[in-house]
C-alpha cells in the first residue's frame, strides 16, 4: 500500500502520496481503497484525518492519463467512471469522523476529495482552490454536483462549479468550503483536535446521526444523479466539442500540442 497510515491516539492520519502532486488516477483510486480497506480492517474505531505532501493536497485528475481516455469510446469512460465514483462515495459516506487536512493546492477532483469528508481544516499561506472541469471541457457528473452541494450548499456549489473560477484561502473560508484557517505547521494537528472531538463511545452515535444527514443526498444520488450520469456522463465526456476543449487547455498547460 503506498499511502501512509499514522496513528496519533486514537486517530487515522492517512497521508496520500501516490505521486509528488496526488494526481488523481487509476494508481490513485487503487491507493485509496486499499487504505480504507486498512483502516476498516485495522483500525475500525479510528477517526480519520487525511492530508496530502508537500504544498497540495491533490491536484486532480491526472489529465495527461484522463484526455486520453476521453478521446476514445464511451464504454470506456463509462467503466473508468464507476470506479472513480466509487472513490469518493466510499470516503463520503464512511461511518467514522472524517476531516480534511487541506496541506496546499486542491483543484477539481482533489477539491471535491476534500470535501467529501466531514470537516476541513486548510494552511493559510497561499494556496489555491478550484473545480475547473466546465471550462476545460468536462462535464461535472451529478453525483459530484449533490455530494457537493451536501457539503457547500446550493448557492456555494453553484459559484464553484459552472465557471471554473480559482480561490484563495480566504475566498475558501469565507464561503464555507473551508471550516478553519490555520498555518501549515498546524493544519495536521488542528485536523487530529476536531476529529478527537467525538468520544469513543459515541462513534455509533455519530455513524448514524451522519447517515440520517445525508439520507436526502443519497436518495438524490440514488435516483436523479445516477440516472442522469448513466445516460449522458460518458458522451459529453468524449464528444468533439470536448476534445477540442481538451487539446486547447492542454496546449495552454504544457505549451505543445496535444497526440490525441
């Protein structure tokens, strides 16, 4: 397993280390499982605290492997898309406390990985935040849409995720997608503090208090989200006003054409 796992009391720390940018991909989302599966099978009372290395926490999706995918057929992205899901759903609706050390930069699918756990402690020197997929030619899927509007509200999600716009720390707090502010010696132990906050013998307690929050959400995944995925993720995902926007950004990001 490559993703450390420290225990700190009775806490989980579970620091990501895939790669020097935690760039989401397959190698990634295998990462995760198998640190939850760990943590499941070894640690099953732990709050969890997870925190990336260096100055990002995550900065989603790994384009250079997803462009490609997308610029093939749609069973493919299909099949890709139902592991990804299950990535961040496994860590949304895990029973324990969960709380996002946010370490630095967090963009798209990194973002919306912070944000699936219950709380988010973040540095405050400077680091930068964004769900950027519209403008650089991938549609958000649903199920990402109402696990983020659980955790930011309508209005919040709705700023975040239509135009691609980049935040500051500050931007981040003050609308709520971040909790706590903190210097990034500390964002590590503050995150240990707020997930010690519920007694052991109230862990049960808190699964189920969590459950009955987010019923209105999974019964929304359930039956609009998925649906509306299943029908038309994929072929927005590969169709050719995509891929145009996919080559544009990517020889905006690495100055050279792109080989799909």
């Amino acid at each position: 397993m490559s993703w450390n796992i420290e225990r700190r009391g009775r806490v989980a720390v579970v620091t990501m280390n895939t790669n020097p940018v935690n760039a989401q991909n397959r190698e990634f989302f295998g990462h995760l499982h198998e640190a939850f599966d760990a943590l499941e099978r070894d640690h099953p009372d732990s709050p969890v605290v997870l925190t990336g290395t260096g100055a990002r926490f995550s900065a989603g999706l790994d384009l250079d492997e997803h462009f490609r995918l997308f610029a093939g057929d749609t069973d493919a992205v299909a099949s890709w898309f139902k592991d990804y899901r299950e990535t961040n759903m496994r860590l949304f609706t895990y029973p324990r406390p969960t709380v996002a050390a946010v370490n630095g930069h967090a963009f798209a699918g990194g973002l919306i990985t912070a944000s699936v756990c219950d709380r988010r402690v973040c540095v405050d020197d400077g680091a930068k935040f964004g769900i950027n997929e519209v403008p650089i030619g991938i549609p958000m899927p649903a199920v990402y849409l109402r696990m983020l509007q659980y955790a930011w509200g309508d209005a919040v999600a709705s700023r975040v995720c239509l135009q691609g716009q980049i935040f500051s720390t500050t931007d981040v707090y003050e609308m709520g997608i971040m909790h706590e502010l903190v210097s990034v010696d500390e964002v590590v132990n503050r995150a240990v503090e707020i997930a010690e906050m519920t007694p052991e013998d109230c862990l049960d307690n808190y699964a189920y208090t969590k459950r009955a929050l987010q019923a209105p959400a999974l019964q929304d995944i359930a039956n609009l989200s998925d649906p509306q995925d299943e029908q038309g993720l994929a072929a927005g995902m590969t169709s050719e006003s995509s891929r145009q926007a996919h080559r544009r950004y990517w020889k905006q990001l690495k100055g050279t054409e792109a080989t799909w």
